[in-house]
C-alpha cells in the first residue's frame, strides 16, 4: 500500500503496485504511472497523437500537469472535466512549500 499518494478521481489513498511503475486505486481502480523523479522544469508533457480517439466521460476529472499537446488527426472528445496545470518554477515551489512547512 502506498500512503503518500492521493487519487485524484475518489480522495483515497490506498493503492495496489503494478508492473511498470503503476499503482491502481483499491477504490475506483484508476490507474496512475509513478514517477521517482520530478517533472523538469519544463514540466511533464502529456501528448495525443495523430490517429488517437480519447474520450473523456461525463464523469471524468482529469488533471494533467505540465503540457499538454493534441497532434493533428486525433479525435478528442471532453465530456467531464479536464484541468491542466501549468508548474511554477521549481525554486519557488520548494520556497513556498518550506514557508508552509513552517507556518509563514
């Protein structure tokens, strides 16, 4: 069981380990890839390539952080909700994060 991760889709934090650095969620079963690293500062880049056919359900509540790229010839369909997110500069974030730590 993996304690540190939240789901973004139900709010729990119990998760099964998978192959290929994945977890699944015991509650709803979303899937997540894990990552050991940080994303650059760039941020990660989620893209959708030409030929794709991606529907988001009504139910749905994607969040993507970094960039997101839809190639020509994909067809993407955005019933639910979708919410990207755009990092900030690494130093501030760990700035901002230590001022929360200590209760600035």
């Amino acid at each position: 069981m993996l304690d540190k991760l939240k789901c973004t889709q139900c709010g729990a934090t119990a998760f099964d380990e998978l192959p290929g650095n994945q977890v699944r969620c015991q509650y709803c079963q979303t899937t997540y890839v894990r990552r050991n690293e940080p994303a650059s500062s760039t941020g990660a880049r989620v893209v959708i390539g030409k030929g794709a056919h991606v529907v988001f359900g009504a139910n749905a509540k994607v969040v993507i952080k970094g960039k997101l790229e839809i190639e020509d010839g994909a067809d993407v369909q955005i019933n639910g909700s979708l919410e990207l997110v755009e990092p900030g500069d690494p130093v501030l974030i760990q700035q901002a994060r230590d001022r929360v730590s200590r209760g600035d």
